[in-house]
C-alpha cells in the first residue's frame, strides 16, 4: 500500500507541469486528496484539494483531478513562478472518522527565473 508522486523537475518562469499520484495497493475512490508543498526553510502548506466526490476542482492557477480508470490524481500547474519551488507531496485521507491517510515521498519543482 503506497502513494508515488511524480512529474516534478526543472520549469521556466511561466511553464507548467503535471505532477502526478498514484496509489497502489488500494483504491483512491474514497479518498480526499491534498497536494502539499514545502519551500526549504518554510512549513508545508495546502496547495489544492479535492473530495472523493469530486473528479476535478480548479484554484488560480493550479488544477487537481482524479483518473478513476488508473486510481492516480494530478496536479497540474500552469504559469509557474519561482516561489512555487518546493518539494510537493500527496496526502490521501479516507472518508469518515477513522479513515486512512497515506503520505506520498514527495516530488521536487523547481522553477528558474
């Protein structure tokens, strides 16, 4: 049972990327989905969410979605500035009281000014 986050590299100023999550072991149907960021020297921080219910949910510049068919959920990132440098993670967390919640490794972006 894991999260594997990828899709993270080295962008220009304005580019994009498409980091993707996919899970293994189990389905990702009933699960939430937060992408999470760190910056070195600064907390982590929430940067998209969806609901289990939801199959894509847009803020700003960044787009989160679910691919049911190959149980992954992407973050896709457009117009990319350089304090969006960090390493990003995914965070599932099941629905109800007691649900389970897994932790991705993390992939690192990077932008170049």
């Amino acid at each position: 049972v894991q999260l594997q986050a990828s899709g993270g590299g080295l962008v220009q100023t304005g580019g994009s990327l498409r980091l993707s999550c996919a899970a293994s072991g189990f389905t990702l149907d009933y699960y939430a989905i937060t992408w999470f960021r760190q910056a070195p020297g600064k907390e982590r921080e929430g940067v998209s969410c969806i609901s289990s219910s939801e199959l894509e949910s847009v803020k700003g510049r960044f787009t989160i979605s679910r691919d049911k068919g190959k149980n992954t959920v992407y973050l896709q990132m457009n117009s990319l500035k350089p304090e969006d440098t960090a390493v990003y993670y995914c965070y599932a967390e099941e629905d109800g009281d007691y649900g389970d919640k897994y932790w991705g490794q993390g992939t690192q972006v990077t932008v170049s000014s």
